[in-house]
C-alpha cells in the first residue's frame, strides 16, 4: 500500500516539475524569439524615429489599460476643485504643452484671470480611453470645458485586436491575476490564441482591425460629448492635425501601425471627418486644427512639425494655443476661461 503510494506521489511530482520545465522552456524560447503579445502597448512613438518605452513611465490600469505613473495622484488632487479646462487626448496632449501657452496668452490678456487648467492626455491612448477616462476621473473633478484631442491612436493597428475588446477582457480578470502574469509570455500565446479565435476573420477580411473601429470611434466621441452635456460640461473637439503627403509617407509606420503604407493620409482624413461630422450634427465646439494647418505654407509646416508628421514642435503648439484662444474669442467665451461669464445653459453658437 505503502509502495503504491509512493509512486503516486513521485508520480505527481514529475509531472508538476515536467510542467514547469515546459512552462519556463517555452517562455524562455518565446522571449529569445522576440514573441510579445501584451494587452497594452509596450512602447509608443514619440518624436522620430525610436518609440518611448510605456512600462517606464506607465503602469497598468484596469478600465484605462495604462496611465502615468503619477496618475492617481493628480486625480485626487484636482477632484471638486473646478478646473476652467480639462484637456483630454493623446500624447500630442500629455507632451504638447499647448495647455501650457494657453494659460500664458489669457494671463497676458488678463492678469487678473482665475483660468485654471489639467492636462490628463495619455500617450498612445484612443477614444476608447477617453470615454472611460471621462466618466470615471473627468467628472468629478467639475471643469467647465473639457477638450477631446483624438485620431491617431484609433486608426493605428498595433496590437492586432480593438480596444473595446482589450477592456472586455480585462473585466474578466482581477487586477491582481492582470497584473502578475501580463509580462509572461506564454500567458500573452494563449491570449493571442484566444483573440484570433474571438476574431472570427474571414478569408474577404484578413487585415488586422484599428484599435477603435471608425464607427467606434464616433460612438465614442459622441457619447463623451452627450455625457460632458449631460454634467453641465461644455465639450470642445479638436481634430489632429499633419504634416503627412500622400506618396511620403513616414516609413517606420508601415513596420509598426498600419496595413498598407498606402491607407496613412486617407484613414487619418476619415477619422479628422468623423470629428467635423459630429460637431455639425450635434451642434459642439469644434477647433478644426487639421484645416487650420493645411491652409499654412509650407515653410511652416516644416516648423510646426516633428519629423514624423504626428506630433508638433514647440512653435507647433504655441500656434494651437493661438487657435484655441482665438476661436474663444471668436465665439464670445474668452470670459468662461477667465472664471466669469455666461453659464453653460446661456451659451449658443
């Protein structure tokens, strides 16, 4: 009896140990094959022409999928204290600093001015993002604007599944488990596995998707706009702009984000139209920078931009805190920004 059950446990454990070896030889042979799979984005392009690597300045979030490091932390701090502006986005956000040379015109327009303002950009994050941004960090702080700066993350096709599903996935999972084994690399081949069969992708429709479908992403911007209303917020679309012509495409992008080199102008004009169309429709704020620097020569385009065509240079972002302030002033609101003025309910365009 004694025997058998010695060799039931030496049994037991050769397989324990023969699954750990497979475990850790696979993952060793998938990290010396350069296999990745992480349900985020490990790097993000900024500047031209090496990406920024995420997991240094970032960490894991469970309905954003990424924030700052410092995150947390400012959300508390800015929760109820009515900033005049939030200004949502992108990288071209986080790092554009045209929030900054807003403050800079109003103050030298009136010294006096209570303008107030938060940058919660994001690198690399879609309208996806945004939506739930807004809803679980935006609204409680109570900012009478909020600028929603989106189209360039939407469109790319990284990671190979859309965002949405990204999210979905993840309300599947304690953060603790996304945590701890999101790094491993033979749990990213059985989620990539998972998603392919998810995918359900025909023989007619073999391309990988965009992060945020062009549906999506309407959805996603109207949705932020009816919900920005609905808390007595006032919504200001931006569309993004570009240096990119059609046959100079960036190289690099085709390697990283795209399908088809090809699809760069025209996918990004889609996805700057989405924003118009909703502005017309629904009657919302809209910055149309895209048309505003197409219409610049091109000696000033080559200032505004960094090379890859995407993100702008200093100069590039002191002229969007020129539009902006412009268009305020245009549309008679330059004295919401300075803390006085109409309230929502009294503004129409």
């Amino acid at each position: 009896m004694r025997t058998n059950l010695k060799r039931r446990f030496l049994l037991v454990l050769v397989l324990i140990f023969s699954l750990l070896f497979a475990v850790i030889s696979g993952e060793i042979a998938l990290r010396l094959f350069g296999f990745e799979f992480a349900l985020y984005p490990t790097k993000v392009q900024f500047g031209w022409p090496d990406p920024v690597t995420l997991k240094n300045l970032y960490h894991f979030d469970k309905e954003l999928l990424w924030v700052p490091k410092d995150y947390s932390t400012r959300v508390a701090a800015w929760k109820g204290k009515r900033p005049t502006v939030v200004f949502m986005g992108d990288s071209n956000t986080e790092f554009g600093r045209y929030d900054e040379f807003l403050k800079s015109i109003i103050y030298e327009q009136n010294p006096n001015s209570a303008f107030t303002f938060v940058n919660m950009g994001v690198a690399g994050w879609s309208s996806y993002q945004g939506l739930q941004q807004l809803q679980r960090d935006v609204l409680p702080m109570l900012p009478r604007f909020v600028t929603i700066y989106y189209g360039w993350n939407d469109h790319w096709t990284s990671f190979g599944i859309e965002d949405k599903n990204m999210g979905e996935y993840n309300l599947e999972y304690s953060t603790l488990q996304l945590e701890v084994f999101s790094n491993v690399r033979v749990v990213q081949l059985l989620n990539k596995a998972i998603f392919i069969l998810k995918r359900n992708v025909t023989e007619q429709d073999e391309r990988d998707p965009e992060r945020v479908s062009l549906a999506d992403f309407k959805s996603n911007l109207l949705q932020m706009v009816q919900i920005a209303r609905d808390n007595d917020i006032i919504p200001l679309l931006l569309t993004a702009p570009s240096s990119h012509k059609k046959g100079q495409e960036p190289e690099y992008l085709a390697e990283r984000w795209l399908n088809d080199l090809n699809e760069l102008v025209p996918i990004h004009k889609k996805y700057v139209q989405a924003v118009r169309d909703i502005s017309a429709k629904e009657d919302v704020l809209l910055i149309d920078l895209h048309a505003e620097f197409d219409r610049l020569p091109q000696e000033d385009i080559i200032k505004f931009f960094q090379k890859d065509g995407i993100h702008l240079t200093e100069q590039g972002n002191r002229k969007i805190a020129e539009l902006m302030y412009n268009y305020f002033v245009r549309n008679d609101l330059q004295n919401r920004l300075d803390g006085n003025g109409k309230t929502h309910s009294q503004i129409s365009l």
